[in-house]
C-alpha cells in the first residue's frame, strides 16, 4: 500500500519536460553512433577481402573468407609421364591465378591432384603467404606468363606451398557459386594446364580468418625490414617514452618556476611572448624545424622526432594552471622547516599534477603513434620507420592500389597499445583532476 500511495503522489513531470528527455537520449544516441560506428566499421572492414570492400549493398558484418578447391584429374599416362613435378607444375600455375579472380573473398586457394579420380596429392595456398610474397618483382605478367620454366623457380625458391601427399582428398563439401563456376571455365581452357579440371566448390575457411592481420604484422617485409612490425613499434615506443618524460620534465619545471619563482612583471612579460609564439601555425614552423634538425645533424634519426616536441605548449599551460592552484602557504610551510626547491618540486608540486602527467603520458603516446607528417620529412631510413608512417606508405606509397583491408588491419593493430595506455593511465588523470594532489 505504502509503494502504491508514493507512486500515486508522485510528482509527474511536464509534458515539456518529457519531450525535451527524449529529445536528448536520442541525441546521444546519435553522437554514440556517429562516435563508435567508424570504429567498427573499421574492425569489421579488418577481416574483409579486398574485394567485398566496396559491395553494393555494403556488408555491416564480419565475412568468413572462403576456400576453394580444384579438382584436377590426370590419366595413368599422364600422371606416369609428367610425376610429381608436372603436378606441382600445374598445381603452383592453378593457385596463383585462383587469387587473381576478382570477387571471390578468398581466404585459401587449394588444388587437388587425382589420378583416374582417386586423389594423389593436395596443394594449398593461404591469403597470407599469397600477399606477404608477393612483391613489384612478383609482377602479374610474369606469375601468368606461359615461360613455366621462368615462373616455377621463384615460386619454389619462396618455398610457400605446402604439399600434404598422406591426407590428399577431395572435398566433403561441394558448394558452388557463380565463381566456381567462373573458375572451372577459365582454368579448363588453359593451356598451360595438363590435367583436366574436373571440379571446383568451396567452404568456408576459419583458419585464415586472420590473415589479414598477418599481412599486416609482415607488411613492412616489402620495406625491407625483415622483422616485420616489430622494429617499427620499437621505435614509436621509443619516441612515446622520450616525448613523454622530456615534455614531463622540461614543461612542469618551466611551469613552476614562471607560476613560483619568477618576479610577478617578468612573469607576465614572458607569459606574452608564449601566448604568442603558440598563436603561430605549426604548419608555418616546419621548414624553420626542419632546417635546423639539419643544421644540427640529427636528421634520419629517432631524437629528430623527439626533439621538436618537446616545447608543448598546451602541455606547459596545464602544468601552470594546475600550480597556480597550488597554497603558497604551504611551500613557505615546507622552506621553513628546510626544504629546498629541488624537494618541494618533486615532493609536493609536481604530485599537485598527477592529472596532467596521466594527460601528457596519453597525449604523447597518442601522438607518437598518430603522426606520420614529420617523420615523414626527417626519417629516410627504413629501420627508424615509426608504425603510423609505416601505414601512410601502406595507403599512399606502396606503388600500386592501397589494399584498404590491411591498413584497416594494421590501423586497428597500431591502435592497441594506445588503448592501452589511456586504460593504465586513467585512474591517475581522475586522481589527479579530482584531487589536485592535495590532502586536507
């Protein structure tokens, strides 16, 4: 009775009210939409083939990528007068051009070897050694030359077909598609093929649902750099580290002693000069910066990334505003009973400041791994390469059209570790902007 009578006597709101509530959920519906779906659209798009990327209607989920298998049949003849290797020959030809029907979303290209139909051996080829060995000297005139002899080495000199002679089999089962169909036709009348296709179906192929991660990962093998992504995540963790702690240093002490230490005229005099200087484009400092990381000469290395960043000036702003806040009352407290600068900085300021530091580690990792730009004009070596201008030449400079899935892959990669940072540095930038670093 008691819960029947509050709700009875409750005050209900305005019908004004109500509308203005609903106007507003549904707006922040929208900014979440508009906020979140290009991140899934791009994790999503991740897993895609090249080919899907632009379907007509657009596909909004994850797509399984496909195996296909053909069937080639070889007479007792041909099979004793061509061996092993004419297979391998006809098997290497047939996987290759598998991945040059466009359409097909395939994950895997396999070829299935029988003699008089009893299989004999089984040839497969996944997506990821397809993509990661395939280079400009791997042109497509050459792999779908008729020069066999010219096209078999390179393949087996890769060494990237994996032969399974003990489970050779044909598939269970036997879907089909209009590309099988497409492949079944085309292949039948090659030329270069001994063996007579007999068949093509496919499935669908969970082991390469990766693999565009993996081309990804081993995409800066074409740069030269054999490690793959590994040496550019060093460097960018490298130059996140470095920004971090000299922008950390240099802008919190020049923050404290123009809040602190300077006479109060001069404090506002310089205060002018660095209002101003941070007015200033820093599109218009870049060839200034680059011509004097040159006359320095550490141009084409790591500190040539670093050193430039280090003047932060929205960074210095934060630190000052956050020192202002800070009682003079209890620095005097602290030098009467014999503390010195140095330890009133690091033991009571600088604490004042856990927000800010928590935004400057976020700031400068985001920025290590956003900025392509000024790498761009100071890095000429590929082994300082940093992951973001590793993914502008993926999009921009790889010498052929951008393959959108893998710098899709790759962007979602590089995009962990700063993921990660906000996670480890979040309860300290709430810390710090709700306490201030102070306890009373």
């Amino acid at each position: 009775m008691k819960d029947k009578t509050l709700r009875k006597n409750r005050i209900k709101p305005p019908l004004a009210d109500k509308f203005l509530i609903g106007v507003s959920l549904t707006l922040t519906l929208f900014w979440l939409l508009c906020l979140f779906f290009p991140i899934y659209w791009m994790v999503v798009s991740s897993f895609k083939d090249a080919s899907i990327q632009y379907a007509d209607p657009p596909e909004f989920g994850i797509t399984v990528p496909d195996a296909y298998t053909l069937t080639v049949d070889y007479t007792e003849e041909q099979a004793d007068e061509l061996g092993s290797e004419g297979m391998y020959r006809d098997a290497n030809l047939l996987l290759w051009r598998m991945f040059g029907i466009k359409g097909t979303n395939i994950g895997r290209a396999v070829v299935t070897a029988t003699v008089e139909g009893n299989p004999e051996v089984t040839y497969s080829l996944d997506k990821a050694d397809y993509q990661i060995n395939y280079s400009n000297f791997w042109s497509k005139s050459v792999l779908l030359a008729s020069d066999i002899d010219r096209v078999l080495p390179q393949i087996e000199e890769k060494g990237i077909v994996e032969v399974d002679e003990e489970t050779a089999a044909l598939p269970e089962k036997k879907n089909t598609n209009s590309k099988t169909e497409e492949m079944t036709e085309t292949f039948s009348t090659d030329e270069d093929i001994v063996g007579q296709i007999t068949g093509c179906s496919y499935c669908n192929s969970y082991r390469n649902f990766f693999d565009n991660y993996k081309i990804a990962w081993a995409y800066p093998n074409k740069l030269g750099l054999e490690s793959g992504m590994f040496r550019p995540v060093i460097n960018t963790i490298y130059v996140a580290v470095m920004q971090f702690v000299l922008i950390t240093l240099i802008t919190s002490l020049a923050a404290y002693s123009l809040s602190k230490l300077l006479p109060r005229r001069l404090k506002g005099k310089i205060m002018i000069i660095i209002m101003a200087s941070g007015m200033v484009p820093s599109t218009v400092t870049l060839i200034p910066k680059y011509q004097v990381i040159q006359s320095i000469g550490i141009s084409n290395t790591l500190w040539a990334v670093i050193l430039p960043t280090v003047a932060a000036f929205g960074q210095m702003l934060l630190f000052k505003g956050t020192f202002d806040a800070f009682p003079d009352s209890v620095l005097e407290a602290a030098r009467i009973d014999g503390s010195g600068e140095i330890r009133l900085y690091f033991k009571f300021v600088l604490p004042s400041a856990m927000g800010v530091i928590g935004l400057g580690a976020i700031t400068s990792f985001t920025s290590a791994w956003n900025d392509f730009f000024w790498p761009m004009m100071v890095l000429r070596d590929q082994e300082k390469y940093t992951v973001s201008l590793v993914l502008n030449i993926l999009l921009n400079g790889s010498g052929s059209s951008p393959d959108y899935s893998t710098a899709l892959a790759l962007g979602f990669l590089i995009s962990i570790p700063t993921l990660l940072i906000y996670a480890v540095f979040q309860k300290t930038l709430t810390y710090g902007f709700d306490f201030s670093g102070l306890k009373g």
